[in-house]
C-alpha cells in the first residue's frame, strides 16, 4: 500500500470502521465511506477530510483502489458487489487492521470482556509517557475524545476480536488474553474447543521476540498455557503468577491495589475506574508497557489519569443524589462485574438490562438468570436483534425475567420498551438511587434520557 492510494469504507459509522479510517486520514489516505445514518462519528470523519455517504449505491466505490467492509455488512450490499465486479480489490475489516498491526509492534488486546477498556488503558498510558502510539479502538477513550490516532511511534494498539475469528488475522509483538468465555459460539459449530483452540493460535503467532500476556485466574486461559508458542507472563490475584495483586481496595468509582513481580512489591496502584475486573485490567496494561519500556513510575502516574471508554461504566449524570451510569455489559460475567462495580457506590442498584440477540440469549439463558443477584432491583426490555437474525422460539425476555425471579432476583419485572423503562422510573427514583442501563444495543438511549431528565 501507499499513501497515494483511494480507500473506501462500507458502514464506516461503526466503531472499529470509523478507527482504521481516522488512522488512514492521518496516514495521507484518501479515505471516502459510507453508512446509512449519519451520526457523531461519521462527522468527525467529515470534519478531518472523509468524504461521506449516506445510503448505499455502486457509484461510491469508483475511483476507489481498495474497499474495506465489517462483519455487519449483508453479502449482497450494492457496494461491495459493484467492487467485486470493478475488480477492486475488497478487504474484511479485520484483514485491513492486520496490515497495520503487523507492519508494526502491534499490541493486540483479546479476550471475552474488558478489550476495549484495556486497549484503551495502554493506549493513554502509551501517550501520556510519550510512546505516541498508533491506537485502534473499538470505543472512545474518554480522556482523549477519540478511538483512533496515527502515532509516529513502535506500537499499535488494537482489540482482536475473536467473535468471528478475525484475531487469527494477527501477528502481534504483545498478544494478550483477558479471559475466555463461551461466547460467540455460533461461529465456532457450537462448539467451545474450536473457540478455545482458536485463542492457541493467536497467541502461536506472536511474533519471534515477543510476548504472550494472560491472566492467570482465568481457568480457560491456564488450560491452554503449555500449548502455547511464546515467551508467557501470567497475572493474576489468586492463583500465583508472575505479577500479582495485593491489598485490593474497591471503592466508590475508584481502586487501588500493590504490584509485585515474582514477589518482589513494585508499588501501589490507584485507579479512577471501579471494580475488580478493572484491577485486572490495569495489570495486564502495566506489564504491556513495561514490555514497551516505560518505567513502572511513569505508567503508575499516567494509568491514574484513565477515566474508562465510552459505555464502560460511564457516569452519564447525576443529580438528586441520583446517579445514572451506563455500560456496554452484554453477558453474564460482565453483567455480574459491572453491578458488584456498582454496589460500591454505598447506592440501591435499579439494573436495567437489554438482551442482545437470540442466539447469545439461548446459548447463555441459564447464566443470564443468575447474573443478577446482587441488584435492588431488575427491569429486562425485549431483546435487542440485529437485522436478518431470526427468533429462537422459546427465547424472550418475559422467559429470561421468569428465570431470573426463580434464580436470583425476585424484584425483576419486564418492561418492553426504552420508554417503558424511561416512563416507569422517571415516575419513582429516589435520592440515593443508581440506574445501571446494560447492553451491546441501544439500550444507553434510555440512560441518557433519564439523565437529562435530571
């Protein structure tokens, strides 16, 4: 590739489209894209010298030297069939990705929760101690207004994504695994192996010199670990790693916690973001960036500074001792996560969650139902469904609220609609109230206006 060159973006609104494109603006590209909608994002594309389209129609693709589309996009779009036929060339989002992950020290975040705020951490990290990163995020970083930037530096940071195996695309300097889950099971066969196998290969193709870090809490991630082809760092703070955890303090919207590596104390931690899983989160950006090179200190000052992404754990407002707060938990260890963040706020929990898709709700019913015990009070809306996917018979959010009662919340009540939710608690919040909306759809609409309201 070369700078001379035209490329043109399919549904270039989404997050992880919208960041190659900002990167590839800054790069020298020629970057032309389009979506149905307009919105935030596609308008800080315009403003930086994107040509945008709204709507699809072959025309938007000439001239074009390349064409880059997303998982989302239908086989048959007008669009990408036209590239086909021109004989441009026509790239998945995630083979575009890898070109500038591996033409670099790509830092690749994977796992089943928790990449975007912990490719996030390490990108502000990375800036704040003057690595000037290339960042390519799937959320934006709220400290820097923005999910992507082209750096003059060694490194690129990104998520690899394992839902539909596009992490196997990745050659990185630093492969990282959170945590694995079930998840996504749809493009594996249903099977959980082939998804866990395919976590073995990505972190198989670090690249020679490299570094695989995982935690080591996590049972699937320590099953896997003598399989693996790279040098390994584990982390972890219950089962003995080479970074450990002490001295955990979770508190209101903040935390902190000790570093040592192989038993030798590092120093303390304080975060500006909530909850055990952020502690995880910190430590495998810690060890990222002392892989980069930057001193303990220097990450230890600049990793204080990082106020979360967007949809994770956003404080969306708060007035009347009432406090909304919104995150994008869309599965059961993130929901339970996220609401245990939640109850350290001293606050009564008002949980509202909107299922995404039929397939995830099937595949997770049972783990659904038990996700929410630690809430005061639970409202499920209808499940949120992407275009063209069908409805499981059986499957609904009156059946998931049904099991929730009997497993573990009895104050769960179905509400169908965000206006429902909206109507119902405008109507009855108290001082001392904490809304958490929840979910990969729309359901922050719902948060956002209850904010407002207050």
């Amino acid at each position: 590739m070369n700078t001379m060159e035209h490329v043109h973006f399919i549904g270039i609104g989404g997050y992880g489209m919208s960041a190659i494109a900002r990167v590839m603006l800054e790069m020298g590209y020629t970057v032309t894209g389009s979506d149905v909608a307009a919105q935030e994002l596609t308008e800080k594309l315009a403003a930086k010298g994107a040509k945008i389209y709204i709507g699809h129609t072959a025309e938007h693709v000439q001239g074009a030297d390349l064409v880059v589309y997303s998982t989302a996009l239908s086989k048959d779009n007008v669009e990408k069939v036209a590239a086909e036929q021109l004989q441009i060339p026509v790239l998945h989002r995630s083979q575009m990705l890898a070109r500038l992950l591996n033409e670099r020290k790509g830092v690749a975040v994977a796992g089943a929760h928790g990449k975007t705020t912990t490719s996030s951490m390490i990108a502000l990290v990375m800036e704040e101690c003057g690595a000037d990163p290339t960042y390519i995020i799937g959320g934006e970083i709220m400290n820097l207004g923005t999910n992507a930037k082209a750096g003059q530096g060694d490194y690129v940071v990104a998520e690899a994504d394992e839902s539909d195996g596009s992490f196997l695309q990745y050659h990185p300097w630093v492969g990282i695994v959170l945590n694995i889950e079930a998840d996504h099971l749809e493009n594996y066969g249903g099977d959980f192996n082939q998804l866990k196998d395919a976590y073995v290969q990505y972190l198989s193709q670090i690249r020679q010199g490299g570094t695989a870090i995982v935690c080591g809490d996590d049972e699937n991630v320590r099953e896997m670990l003598p399989q693996i082809q790279a040098r390994v760092t584990t982390y972890g703070i219950e089962q003995k790693a080479d970074f450990m955890a002490k001295n955990v303090v979770l508190g209101d919207r903040q935390s902190t916690f000790t570093l040592l590596h192989q038993g030798q104390e590092l120093g303390e931690i304080a975060l500006s973001v909530p909850g055990k899983h952020n502690v995880y989160n910190a430590m495998a950006t810690v060890i990222a960036c002392l892989e980069a090179g930057i001193s303990f200190e220097a990450v230890k000052n600049a990793i204080v500074k990082f106020h979360g992404a967007k949809r994770r754990f956003q404080v969306l407002g708060e007035a009347n001792d009432i406090l909304v707060i919104d995150d994008y938990a869309h599965h059961p260890t993130e929901i339970e996560a996220t609401i245990s963040a939640a109850k350290a706020t001293g606050k009564r929990i008002i949980a509202v969650f909107q299922p995404q898709r039929y397939t995830r709700t099937f595949f997770l019913l049972d783990a659904f139902s038990r996700a929410f015990g630690e809430a005061d009070e639970v409202l499920i809306t209808d499940i949120y469904s992407p275009a063209g996917e069908k409805q499981i018979e059986g499957i609904s959010s009156a059946k998931l609220v049904e099991l929730i009662v009997q497993n573990s919340n009895k104050s769960a009540r179905y509400l169908p609609t965000k206006e429902d939710v909206v109507a119902d608690l405008q109507s009855r919040l108290q001082p001392g109230d904490l809304v958490l909306t929840m979910g990969a759809g729309d359901i922050w609409k719902a948060g956002y206006q209850l904010a407002k309201d207050l």
